[in-house]
C-alpha cells in the first residue's frame, strides 16, 4: 500500500501532569491509527510504560482513527497534531448489593455512611460495608429527595429529607460514647402544599422545590422561624422545632422537579421545573437571574463543580450540558444520547470535573466524559428494575437507587401511582375531574348555540319563502357578513387625478386688493405677510415687539382684527357706488299689506329689533284683543297668578316626558332593527 492510498500525518505527544512519562519527539503515522496503536507507539518509545492513555485535541477525546477525528473537525493533514495524554478513566466495579424493603428514592454517600431514603418512609444508615447502623421511620409517606452537610468540627451529619406529605425533616446523625450510630429530628419543615420532590442544603441555608410549583428557602438556624412541638413517647421526650420558610418564590408553572446550587456563586440555585424550563434564582434579591426554555419537561440537574454550566435530565434518553452564562445562541453545548427510556437522575463527579453519571428508567447508569458526547464511557448494569435516584460522593462510589431493591412484590403501577406526574395520582385524578367537567359545560354550551342557530335558520327559511330579498342569501351573520357576500369594487377603475386647488382669482376683501405685501403660494398666503391691527403696517403683528405700538395702551387702537375687517368694509360701503335698500320696518309693512304675509315669531326672534318689528307687524284687531288680555290678567291676583303658571308648568312638563318617551321609542325600535 503506497502513501496515497493511506496518507500519514505527523504527531507528538505532551501531558499536563508530570508524573507521566510522553514522549518528546515527532511521529509520522498513518491517519487510519486508532487509540490502540497510540497506545502501542508511547509504549515502544518509553521503556517501562505499561498504562494506558486517552488523546484529546482541544476538548475532543479521540475514539476511533484520526482519520475520523480530522474529517469531524474539519481538519486537514498539513501540519503537527498535538495530542495530550491523559491517564484512561477505568471502569467502576460492582461492589455491594444492599436490600431494601421498599423503593429506594434517594441516595446520599459520605466519608463513613451511605444513607437511603425508601418510599415507606424510613431512613437507613449503612457503613461503607453494607452493614445497616440505623433505620428510623420519618414519615408514613415516601421519601422522595435527601441531601447532606458535613460538619468535620463537630463530627457531625446533618441530612435533610423532602417527603410526599409536603413535609422536610432535618435530621443530625452523631455518634455517642459507645460509637453508636444516633439519629435525631431536629427540625419539620413546613410550608409546601404539595409533594417535596427536591431539596438541596449548603451554607446554613435548605432550598427546596415542590409539585406545588414553588421553591422555599429555608435557615438551619433553629432559633429563626419557629414554634415547638413536643412529642411524648414512653420513655423519652423529644423536642421538635417546627420551622417556616424565610421566602417563597415562585416563577415556574408546573412542579419542580430538581433544584441544585451555583458551585461558581453561592446566592444563586438552579432549578428545573416539568413546565419544560430552567431558572437560575438569585437569592439575595429573591428575583430571577436568568430563564432558558425547552421542548421537554425535566426531571432533575446537577450543576458543574467549578463553573455555572449543568446537566439535566428530561423525559427522553437525551441528557444535555447547558451554560446558564450564555444569553444568545444556542444554550446547549452537548447532548448525550445512549439511555433508551427517561433519564431519572444526573450528577457530577466533585474529584474529576469532566465526568459524570445519569441514571435512567432503562435500567442502567452510565458514565460519561464531556469531552465525549457521541458515546459514553462505560455502562453500569445490575439494577433489575427503574433507577430512580444516584450519588457520585468525593471517596469513589456510585451509589444508586431502584425501584428492585423491594421485597413486597409490588407492581410498577403502585410505583407510578405514587409520582406526582402519573395519570394515576390523586392530584391528577382531581385535575382530571376538573377538566371532564369544563368540557361538559362547554358541550351543552356549544350545543345551546347550535339550537339558535337552528331555529334562526329555519326563520330565514320561512322569510325566504315569503319573499324576503335578505333571506334569499340562505345565510344569517351573527357579526360581519363572510368575503363574497359584499360586492367588492371595481378593478381597474381608473383612478382620480389629483389636481392643486390653486384658485388665483379667489375673492378678497377690499383692504387685500392689489396689494404686493401679500405673495401667493401653492397651498395659501404666505404667513409672515401679515398686516399689524395697532399700526396698520406690514410684516409683523401687534403682539410682536418690533410693533411701534406695541407697550402703548389707546382706546382708539383696537386690538381685536375683526375691527379691522368692519372698518374695511364700512370704507368700502361709503366709496363705493350707493344702492336702493329696503329698511326691516318697509319690508314688514309691504309684505302685510300688499301680499298677506306676517313673518313668523321663530324668524323674528334673532333679529335685535324683535319690539318695534313685533309692534309694526300688528293689526288693530290684534292691538284690542291684546289690550283686553292685559286688562283679564291684571283682574287677578298674585295667588291665582301662581296657581295658572303651576298649571302652564305641569302641563309644559307633561308635554316634554310625552316627547322624550316617544324618542326613546324610536331609538329602541332603531337598535332592534340593526
């Protein structure tokens, strides 16, 4: 085979930690050299060489050929590829299969415990052996989330613990003389409506998050928020603080379904929520810092130990590496797809901060690198039944939780039925209800209407019989009528021509005849060609300064314009040439005299000379019957005078209502027709 057909591609070597041993020089292999033959070529340079190693380019780790790497990456065989060595990740190994009586829910492992949490509400403490030290019942209900703070000072564990009856439990685990395990409650927590299905504890402060959509934050303090319960038992009495949370917030829509802290800023948590998105809360000011949407819901995440991205787990086999740093562009770095069901849980490796594990319904976990999203590590089989819970503790063990680990025999709908999110959840029954019942209204509703309309049409029908144009269209609009009832216009109708309205001969008054201070434009007169009222001059007005008149007070000087135009048309009357004219009083007296005609009281009533008209229009029989009616009225008294105007008044009245009556008639009878 000749160079063509298996091109080569010059490579060297270097590693990060000193301990290992690379080589220095330049190698010229073949591109179809897989991570097998790397290893084999270290091997042979370096005497005494016998681990094995991981390549990784950038943040790549090679796992087949270089060729694949380079086509991949886009990349070309010109050059000197740079591989760094790492020292390969081995397998985990079973150790210990530790039996419970019911479904194992959480799972949390320190330096000499591994606790567990089951779904018939006990706690089990174990040592790193398998040998259970402590078993206490907190609940009647499951167990569903536990988290764990280490106080090294004191030598002692505290243990939180979330519970499906919308209770937590902190709990201190010490030792007493005789180095026996003990287990006291020293605090419930209370506040949530629903289940707690996640709960993360650091600093002295408890974040957890519900199926009631809110996340609560709580203090360890137990002189804060208390009030104190005793609990009386045979032989001993317990004190138990009851807490309450410091605040509540809420953002998310639907439950949460797991919570974890921002390892690169202490104020901040991270939770995820099945309404398909992710938070990022800012403590110190109870706000939201940051929101990513999604397509899935999710059920659990687990921050990065030294920088603000996290893993999460959906309802799909797909976990996905997001940076919550990120404001545009894609928000999802990597997405690992090997699970074949729901991935239930995710967390990280705290001593190597590029591995961590998932745990899925698939029965399985898996180990995983993020240089590496195309495949993972290794896979980690055993479980019988669905993970449910798993721990990555500092001291190298995966512990996991499974729904295999009962000994009841109970089924995997019992399981199911117990998770807030099932069908066959009590609060999803309810909402259920709850939905059927809104349908059924909004049936017979809808049937209602169709009834309506039934007998509307049928209305049409008989009026289109009879010969109704309207009902002809066989239609009736309950609002506006459908496109094509309506004519529409004509197309390709010729549209009109826009011309100016430019009228040059326009009438004027006789003051702005003929002269040149006024310049005609397109759309008017030019504005500042304005006469002054007080001086009589061009090119200002008499509000303005520049006015000669403008601080003098002249009664003579009008300041109103409209004087100005009276007295315009006052000098035109004189100069102009007198006409004939017919004064208001001829007019009247003609009209009676010669053709009959009075003019109505309405016409005269506006003109200012409404007495003497009155008095010229009236004939001599008028006169004495007006006279007589003067006389009748003076025969009466002040009482009888009050009397008869009460009587014009009622009547004026009645007449009024009678008119407003019969207009509100016809304004009712308009609305009913339209």
């Amino acid at each position: 085979m000749n160079s063509e057909d298996n091109p080569h591609i010059a490579v060297s070597f270097f590693s990060k930690d000193p301990s290992l041993k690379i080589p220095d020089d330049t190698f010229n292999i073949p591109i179809s050299s897989d991570v097998e033959k790397l290893n084999l070529l270290i091997q042979a340079a370096v005497d005494d060489c016998d681990v094995n190693y991981d390549f990784i380019v950038g943040d790549v780790i090679i796992t087949n050929t270089i060729d694949n790497y380079l086509t991949e990456a886009g990349k070309t065989i010109e050059g000197c590829l740079k591989l760094e060595c790492i020292g390969k990740q081995n397998p985990p190994r079973p150790d210990k299969d530790i039996p419970h009586n019911d479904w194992v829910g959480a799972v949390k492992v320190t330096n000499n415990y591994i606790l567990s949490g089951t779904f018939d509400g006990v706690l089990n403490i174990f040592d790193h052996g398998g040998q259970n030290l402590l078993k206490k019942e907190l609940s009647s209900d499951p167990i569903k989330c536990m988290d764990i703070n280490i106080d090294k000072n004191n030598n002692k564990v505290f243990c939180i613990t979330g519970h499906q009856d919308q209770t937590l439990a902190l709990n201190e685990i010490t030792k007493d003389e005789n180095q026996k395990v003990q287990l006291v409650t020293t605090a419930i927590l209370r506040g949530h409506t629903r289940s707690v299905d996640c709960v993360t504890m650091k600093n002295g402060k408890i974040v957890s998050g519900s199926y009631d959509s809110t996340l609560k934050v709580w203090d360890t303090d137990l002189t804060k928020n208390i009030f104190v319960e005793n609990n009386k038992e045979k032989k001993k009495k317990v004190t138990t603080v009851t807490k309450t949370p410091l605040v509540t917030l809420q953002s998310h829509k639907e439950g949460i379904s797991g919570v974890s802290w921002n390892n690169e800023n202490d104020k901040q948590v991270a939770t995820v929520s099945w309404d398909h998105s992710i938070i990022l809360w800012d403590l110190n000011t109870s706000t939201v810092a940051s929101k990513i949407g999604s397509n899935k819901s999710f059920t659990s995440i687990a921050m990065h130990p030294s920088n603000s991205t996290c893993i999460t787990g959906s309802v799909d086999p797909i976990a996905r590496l997001w940076d919550l740093r990120c404001n545009s562009g894609s928000m999802v770095k990597s997405s690992f797809q090997s699970h074949k069901s729901w991935i239930s849980a995710v967390e990280w490796c705290n001593t190597k901060d590029h591995l961590f594990v998932t745990a899925s319904y698939d029965n399985s976990i898996k180990l995983w690198d993020v240089r590496v999203p195309k495949v993972n590590l290794y896979d980690l089989f055993g479980h019988e039944d669905r993970v449910l819970c798993v721990d990555w503790s500092d001291f190298g063990i995966i512990a996991s939780g499974s729904v295999d680990a009962t000994k009841m025999g109970k089924g995997f709908q019992n399981f199911m039925s117990k998770k807030d999110f099932h069908p066959s959840a009590i609060w999803n029954l309810k909402r259920k209800y709850e939905a059927l019942e809104k349908q059924k209204m909004e049936e017979k509703r809808q049937a209602e209407m169709d009834e309506l309309y039934k007998k509307e049409q049928e209305i049409l029908e008989h009026k289109a019989l009879l010969g109704d144009e309207k009902a002809k269209l066989g239609l009736s609009f309950m609002y506006d009528a459908p496109a094509g009832i309506n004519k529409r216009e004509e197309e390709n109708k010729p549209e009109p021509k826009f011309e100016w309205q430019r009228k040059y001969n326009a009438p004027r008054e006789a003051y702005a005849r003929n002269n040149d201070q006024i310049v005609d434009q397109p759309f008017g007169i030019e504005v500042r060609h304005v006469r002054c009222v007080k001086c009589k001059k061009w090119g200002h007005l008499n509000t303005d300064s520049e006015c000669p008149m403008f601080s003098k007070d002249d009664e003579l000087i009008s300041t109103n314009p409209s004087e100005i135009f009276k007295a315009g048309r006052s000098n035109t009357a004189v100069s102009s040439k007198q006409e004939p004219s017919v004064s208001k009083r001829q007019l009247v007296f003609e009209m009676k005299e010669e053709h009959g005609l009075q003019l109505k009281q309405k016409i005269l009533s506006n003109i200012r000379t409404d007495e003497c008209l009155n008095a010229l229009g009236k004939s001599e029989a008028e006169k004495a019957k007006e006279e007589a009616f003067q006389k009748f009225y003076a025969s009466f008294s002040d009482a009888d005078k009050y009397k008869i105007l009460q009587k014009i008044l009622k009547k004026e009245a009645k007449k009024e209502k009678k008119k407003r009556r019969k207009e509100e008639k016809r304004k009712h009878k308009k609305e009913k027709r339209v």
